[in-house]
C-alpha cells in the first residue's frame, strides 16, 4: 500500500489501474480511523479492484469556533487500518496541495443544508460538498462509501452527485457502534469518563423512539418529545437538535406515514456528538 500527498500522484496511480481495466472505491475520510471507517474500507475492498482512502482533516467544513486543530490525527496508525483492511492507496495531502492561494469556486447546495446540521454548522457542507467534489474529480471512482452515522452528509453527498452528474455510485454504510450502545465517532476520544458513560444517552433515547414507533405510534411531535424527554434526564447533555425528517428531503415531518430520519445532535460537555436511525 502507498502513502501520497500530490494529486499528481494519485492521478498517475489510477491512470496506471484504469488501463489495466481496474475498478476504483474511493473512501474519503479525516483520518483519525476507527472501527466504522473499517467498515467502510472492508466494503469497497470487497467491491472494488483497488480502493483508495483519502485522508484529509479539510480546514473548509470547519466554523471559525469549531475543533479544527484539536481535531484528532495519527497517520501512522491510520496506515496500519488501511494496510489491514485492503486499501491499495492512501491519499493524504496537506492544505495547500488541496486549496491553493487564490482558490475561489465552492460547491453549494440550495436544498437539504440548512436543516439538521447545517442550522449550527452554516459553512459546513459547503465545505463538505467541495472537498468531496475535488476528491471524486482527483481520484475518479467508480464508488464512493459514506456512513450513515452522517446521515444529513449522506444525503447531501447523493443529491450533489445527482445534480453534477458525477457518474459515481455512492454506498451508504451503517453506523458501526460500540459494544454499549456509543456510535464510534473520532470525536469520542474527546470524553472524560463521565462523558463517556454520558454519551450512551444518544443510542438509549434513540432506542427509546424508535420503541415507540415499533409500538405503533406515528405521531412525530410524540416520538420527537419522548426523544427530547429521555437526553434531559442526563445532566450533562444539552441539546443542539433532535429531529424526524423525510428521509429524501430532510424536510421535518408531522406523521411517520413514508421513509424517515431520526436525528439527534447533543453537546456532552464540550464535545458535539451525533446520532441516528432511518426507518424506511
Ligand atoms: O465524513 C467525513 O469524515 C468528512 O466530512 C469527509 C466526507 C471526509 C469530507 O471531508
């Protein structure tokens, strides 16, 4: 397996692939790798003739406030996932190699970004939809593998590829969590102890909702509140959102009567952790 940082290179490589008439998966990540971006690797071995994982912690979906630089990084161990799980490259370029001085064009979606998500993260998935833009032009995949932890990127991701007509097959992947209930996430490692076993209030309402629905009820403000009821017992939780949307516009609902999104975003302490189910 090979580390590169150019673009130069990473072109060379598929150029060398595709005239061998390999198929290419591409998964994009931030790097700080876990058990879920495995899952996704492990896919795209299994469905692919060579998968590259592009690493890249990319400064443009974060907000002035958010946690660029302590954002969490360990190539070396990263390699290691990648090596163990198949990948035949890993694209790892640093900022100027990505968004030279006078970058100006950005990839903007009018629908599906200002929900959810993107109410407390303006900027982020301009940043998002641009990044993966310039990695599915670089590296020119035949698929790329997303989580459904992200489930708003997800969507998003599917709809700009449908808009630009990119040609790539996009594979959403389930949330891969821990033994206890936690969705992996790299920003768990920022959790003391008490936020650690604080955090489990994510999957537990979840579960919660999602037992009220499996009893029949299809009232969303009734589920959403039982949602909200059950994250408040735990003091150290606060609220970003918790929401049930249509799974295909992301659009809130008021009845459970076609697919759709249970979403829950929730700071323990400092940390903004993320959570889901889709019921379709
Ligand atoms: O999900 C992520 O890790 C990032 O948003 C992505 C898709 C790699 C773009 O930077």
């Amino acid at each position: 397996m090979k580390i590169v940082k150019t673009v130069d290179e990473v072109r060379k490589q598929v150029k060398e692939w595709r005239s061998k008439g390999y198929s290419v998966g591409l998964v994009p990540t931030m790097g700080y790798l876990h058990e879920g971006h495995k899952s996704l690797i492990t896919s795209a071995v299994s469905q692919n003739d060579k998968v590259v994982v592009s690493v890249f912690v990319n400064p443009m979906q974060f907000g002035p406030t958010e946690d660029l630089e302590s954002y969490p990084r360990d190539m070396d161990r990263d390699a290691k996932v990648c090596e163990d799980a198949g990948a035949s490259l890993i694209f790892n370029p640093e900022p100027s190699e990505m968004y030279h001085d006078d970058f100006s064009s950005f990839v903007d979606m009018g629908t599906l970004t200002g929900g959810l998500c993107g109410k407390s993260r303006p900027i982020h998935f301009r940043g998002v939809c641009t990044v993966v833009s310039k990695l599915f032009n670089i590296v020119t995949p035949d698929k790329a593998y997303f989580g459904q932890k992200d489930a708003q990127q997800l969507a998003v991701i599917r709809h700009m590829v449908s808009d630009l007509n990119f040609g790539i097959e996009i594979v959403g992947c389930p949330i891969i969590r821990e033994e206890d209930g936690l969705a992996k996430s790299s920003r768990n490692t920022y959790l003391n102890e008490n936020e650690r076993n604080a955090a489990l209030i994510l999957s537990k309402s979840l579960n919660e909702g999602r037992r009220l629905i499996e009893a029949g009820e299809k009232d969303a403000a009734k589920i959403k509140q039982a949602i909200t009821d059950y994250i408040n017992t735990e003091p150290l939780a606060k609220i970003d959102y918790v929401e049930i949307v249509d799974w295909n516009t992301l659009e809130p609902v008021s009845k459970l009567d076609r697919p759709i999104l249970a979403a829950i975003a929730v700071y323990i302490g400092k940390t903004r952790l993320i959570d889901n189910f889709i019921i379709s």
